[in-house]
C-alpha cells in the first residue's frame, strides 16, 4: 500500500480491520491522495465553510445534468444550493461526521474544488459497512476523477476507517456512474426495486458492493498497475 497515499504500511489483511481501531471515529477527518488522472491531480479532502461560493456557482450551473441522479430534497434547486444553503449542509454534514457516521469529502482536481464524494450510514459492530455516493462537475467529467477519488476513498474505508464492505447503489440507467463503479471492478448483486425516491419518483437501483477481501492491494494501486492513473 503506497505511503504516499496516508495509508498504513501493507495490504489489508485477514482480521483488519477491528484490532487496529484507534478512536472512536476512525477516519474522519483525514486527507486523501493525490492520484493523477487524466484530467489532472485527483484528492480529497473535507468540507470547508469557505468551499460556499465554488460549491454553489458548479451547483446551480449543472442543475440539469445532476438532479436526475440526486434524492428528492424538499424546495426548489436554486434555493437548496446557494451559498447559504452551503453552510447548512456543511454544518450537518460535520456533525454526522463527528459522531462516527459518515466520511465526507470535497473532491479537488489540481487543487480546485471539483466535487463531492460521501461514505454514508456507516454501521460497525458485525457489519462495518457503509454507502459511497459522488458527483463531478460536468467541465470535468470523464477525465477519470470519480474514479480516482472513490478509489483514494474506498482504500481508505478499508484501512484508516475500519471498515469491511462498501456499497453503492445506482439507477441501471445511469451509464456514466455505472462505468465507474465496473473500472474499480465493484461486484453487481442485484436489483432494489423502487429503492430510492430520486428526481421526484421511486427508482429501481442496481446494488454493487467490495469487500476488504476483494482489493488485498488497493484500488489506488489497481487503478496504476492498469494504465488508468499514477501516483504523484
Ligand atoms: C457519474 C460521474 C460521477 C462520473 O464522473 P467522472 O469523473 O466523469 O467519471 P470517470 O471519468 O472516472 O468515468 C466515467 C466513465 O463513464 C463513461 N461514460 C460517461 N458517459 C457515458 C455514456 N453516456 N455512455 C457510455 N459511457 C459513458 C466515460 O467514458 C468513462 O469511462 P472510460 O474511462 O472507460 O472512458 C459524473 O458523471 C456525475 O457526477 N454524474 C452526475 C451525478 C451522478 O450520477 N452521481 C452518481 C450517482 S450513483
């Protein structure tokens, strides 16, 4: 496992991640990256109050392209992403945070503000599982940066974080979102039908999932060895 990724020395292993907990909220908050993807160098790091302006500019921008993939949310889109609406969902978002329940990041492409990639419900105890979602501006999609954060991030569930399994759940027709959970080789197991009320109506999802067990090596390292990124 690369150091320069702020990741423990070595493959994950049988029995992790449970004896090397520290805390109780491991993971959070933490820096992720950099990963160089074709669009440019790919990192996470949390939300900040100041990311309001940026946030709310590439939000009420590409309204269109993201809200048929979004959950319903009460009131209008221009209202739910102003830059007021920032620091209310920054404040929530922090909460949830810190009680251990969610691993929230802004995704940064050469150091610009570039997206959101979230681990929500995150269940310990026998479970120690947990939700990815993520969204790219659309100047920069497919330049390989949702790839190269949900890689950064899911190597960081299954190191720093502690946990075993992360899931992610997508409308079969979202083409884009679905090629990138296949890059990171994110197993398919099943339909949930009327899943998700999203874009105003309940929605069928296809349900993918990795283990700890399926990526001994990293996605981030994956990603490399296949051509798809380098290290910095
Ligand atoms: C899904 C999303 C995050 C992808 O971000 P991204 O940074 O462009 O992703 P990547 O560049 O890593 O990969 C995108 C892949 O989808 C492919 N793709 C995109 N649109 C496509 C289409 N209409 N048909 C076929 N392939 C498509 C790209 O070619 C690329 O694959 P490749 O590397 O093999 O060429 C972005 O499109 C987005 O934010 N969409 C709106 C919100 C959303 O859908 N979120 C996910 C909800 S589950």
């Amino acid at each position: 496992m690369p150091a320069e990724l702020g990741l423990p020395a070595g493959p994950p292993g049988a029995g992790w991640p449970a004896r090397e907990l520290v805390g109780r909220h491991p993971g959070w908050p933490a820096r992720l990256g950099p990963l160089v993807a074709p669009a440019g160098l790919v990192a996470l790091r949390p939300p900040k109050l100041f990311d309001a302006a940026v946030w709310s500019r590439i939000r009420l921008r590409d309204q269109s392209y993201l809200e048929n993939w979004e959950p319903t949310a009460p009131g209008p889109w221009d209202e739910r992403n102003t830059p007021l609406a920032w620091l209310s969902q920054w404040w929530v978002v922090r909460a949830s945070a810190r009680r251990g329940q969610s691993l929230p990041f802004i995704i940064t492409v050469d150091d610009e503000l570039a997206g959101q990639i979230t681990i929500g419900n995150v269940v310990r105890g026998s479970l120690c599982s947990a939700w990815i979602g993520y969204w790219v501006a659309s100047h920069i999609v497919n330049g390989g940066v949702a790839t190269a954060a949900a890689a950064l991030l899911v190597d960081h569930c299954f190191t720093g974080a502690g946990l075993h399994r992360v899931e992610a759940t997508v409308r079969p027709e979202n083409v884009a979102s679905r090629r990138v959970l296949a890059k990171l080789g994110f197993r398919e197991e099943g339909l949930l039908r009327r899943y998700l009320d999203v874009a105003g109506a309940w929605r069928d999802h296809v349900c993918l999932a990795l283990t700890v067990e399926d990526v001994p090596n990293g996605l981030a390292h994956r990603l490399v060895t296949e051509g798809r990124a380098k290290f910095d």
